[in-house]
C-alpha cells in the first residue's frame, strides 16, 4: 500500500512543485504584457509562491521546524489579500466592489478571531482558509458575470485575467472539500491519498496561468 501510495503521490507532488516554478518564471518573462495593468503584481505574487514552496520544503526537510504552518498561514494572508483587492479593483458595478471588500474585511476578522482558537504558529488554519476561499469564488463569479454581459466576452479567451480566473476557481472549488475532509478525518488510512487531488489542482491552475500568459495579448484590454 505505501509503495503504491509513493508510486502516486511524489510524481505528482514534483509535478505540483514544478508547474509553481515554471509559473513564476514564465510571469516573469511575459511581464511586459501585462505591467500596465492591475496584474502587474501577479508576477511578484507567484515569484512569492514559488519561493515560499522552497523555505517550506526546507524548513519541513531539515528539522529547523518542527512544522511549517506558520509560513504557509502567513502566505495564505498574503495570497487571499491580493486577489481580494484584484477583483475589487477590477470589477466595474459598484454592489460587486463593495461586496468583495465586505468579503476581504470579513476575512481579516476572521484571521484574527481564529487567532484566539488556534496558535497560528503551530497549527495550519482551517475556518479562515474555508472562508476566504468561498468568497474568492464569488468575487470570480462576479467577474465571469460581468464578462459575459460585455463587449469583453468577445476576446476573452486572449484576456490574462481570464485565465487567471480560470485557474483559481478551479482549484478553490476542490480545495475547499479537501480542506474540509482533511481537517475532519486526518486520522484516516486514505487521508494521505487525497493529496493526490490536492497536487492535480495546483497543477492545472498554474497550467491555466502559464496558458494564460503565453497566449494572451499583448494589449490587454481590462
């Protein structure tokens, strides 16, 4: 059973790792596409990502911690935040702008009271991370929603924010039940094989964002 576990996870898991790295450095190469717009700082967000996957895998391999969870809390705080001022900025109906930032203000309270509940420093957070990710998928709605009744559906599928958009929900609709299922039975034999979801995930999403980069033009129109 280990063997077959191992035969399964680790590929996937260098996959994973791999398509966070290949991401980033593709950002970085296709940055004058998009360095006037709203998403210039994607490219320093997934540099962030890519970096903060390799102190994490230190720290976990070396024994400097006896976990990581306290820089993974900190890189979900930055992470939800960035995304949550992205669609807030970018969307146009005003209900939208505000629902979102409710959702962002909503969140950072939640991060602080869950402070109380769990030591952050030695424990990964659950609520918030469930919480901030329901309203990520919103936020995407709502922008999926005002593409559709514009003029912008026309050439979408050249629009980096799209595929960006893709990529994320995606990936937060099936975190969200593994977040839950881990959390709830981590005990479980097959607790470990759910990770073999949780890789596929991060490496369609980062193919959403590398397609996304490559294939958008050079113009974006936002």
């Amino acid at each position: 059973m280990a063997n077959n576990y191992e035969s399964l996870i680790i590929p996937l898991r260098d996959i994973a790792l791999y398509s966070e790295y290949i991401s980033a450095i593709v950002a970085i190469l296709f940055f004058s596409k998009y360095k006037n717009t709203q998403l210039k700082y994607f490219a320093f967000i997934l540099t962030y990502v890519a970096l903060n996957e390799l102190l994490g895998g230190y720290l976990r391999d070396s024994g400097i911690l006896s976990n990581n969870y306290v820089i993974y809390n900190i890189y979900n705080v930055i992470t939800f935040s960035y995304f949550f001022l992205l669609y807030r900025n970018h969307l146009e109906k005003k209900i939208y702008k505000k629902t979102v930032m409710a959702f962002f203000a909503i969140y950072l309270l939640a991060v602080l009271i869950n402070g109380f509940f769990q030591n952050y420093l030695t424990q990964n957070q659950i609520v918030p991370y469930i919480l901030a990710a329901v309203f990520l998928i919103v936020s995407i709605i709502f922008y999926f929603i005002e593409i559709l009744n514009s003029q912008k559906v026309l050439y979408v599928n050249k629009n980096l924010l799209f595929w960006i958009s893709i990529g994320l929900f995606l990936y937060y609709i099936g975190i969200i039940p593994f977040r839950i299922i881990t959390n709830s039975f981590a005990s479980a034999d097959s607790h470990n094989y759910l990770f073999l979801i949780k890789f596929i995930l991060v490496a369609v999403m980062n193919s959403c964002f590398i397609i996304g980069f490559i294939w958008s033009n050079k113009k974006q129109e936002y």
